[in-house]
C-alpha cells in the first residue's frame, strides 16, 4: 500500500451500502469523462431508473479498469471513482443493458474478487 495523502488503512472501509440499497449496474462501458450531469442521465436512459431514490448506479470504461458510481443522499449528488493502477474489474454480463447486485457483490467487484452466484445454491 502506497503511504501519503489519501491512503486508507488496510481494512478499512471505503464505501459502507445497507442491504436494503440497490445497486443497478450498466453493462456496456461509458465515456468515463461524464460526470454528474452526464452519469445522471445515463442512469435515467440506460438503466431505466431514478438517480434520486438513493441507490447506486455503477459505471466502468471500456477498458474495465476504472469504475464511476453515483449515488444520492437526500442533500445532493455524489459521484464516486476507482481507477486501478493494474488489471481490470471482474464485470458483470447479461442479457440487455444493465442488470442489477446485491451491495456484497458490489463490495467483490470493488475488491476484485468474483463473486458469482451459483445454481441451485439454497439461500435462505
């Protein structure tokens, strides 16, 4: 881990999300110069939501090495990145243009770990 202005302690977190947050994900890569005007609308056209209900909307490149996510807190927009300084993020694929995961997922994609689910996997 790099020392200096900005370093977060190992294990400590960065973005805390309730179970009860959705979070909506687009599929296809965006121009990651969008911000919060750009980013709102995308979630609005793409993911067929409203950016104003306070969950998160989850956006990457095409190269999949940096993530945008927006997100409303009552008072105003926030938008979040993640550039990754090697490798690419584990992103999801569907049928269609987005598709939505549960907050621990978006914690495994966060992290880089793969967090799939499996078939006939009981969960209570």
């Amino acid at each position: 881990m790099r020392e200096g202005y900005g370093a977060v302690a190992a294990g400590q977190k960065v973005l805390s999300v309730s179970p009860a947050t959705r979070v909506f994900v687009a599929l296809n890569p965006v121009d990651m110069r969008l911000s919060f005007n750009g980013l709102y609308a995308l979630a609005q056209s793409v993911l067929g939501q409203d950016p104003l209900t306070g969950h998160l909307f989850v956006f990457t490149n095409r190269l999949k090495n940096r993530i945008k996510i927006i997100y409303w807190d009552g008072s105003g927009l926030w938008v979040c990145a993640k550039r990754l300084e090697g490798g690419t993020f584990g992103w999801p694929s569907g049928e269609g243009t987005s598709c939505s995961l549960r907050p621990e997922e978006l914690q495994l994609l966060l992290h880089g770990l793969e967090g799939k689910p499996r078939r006939h996997w009981y969960r209570a």
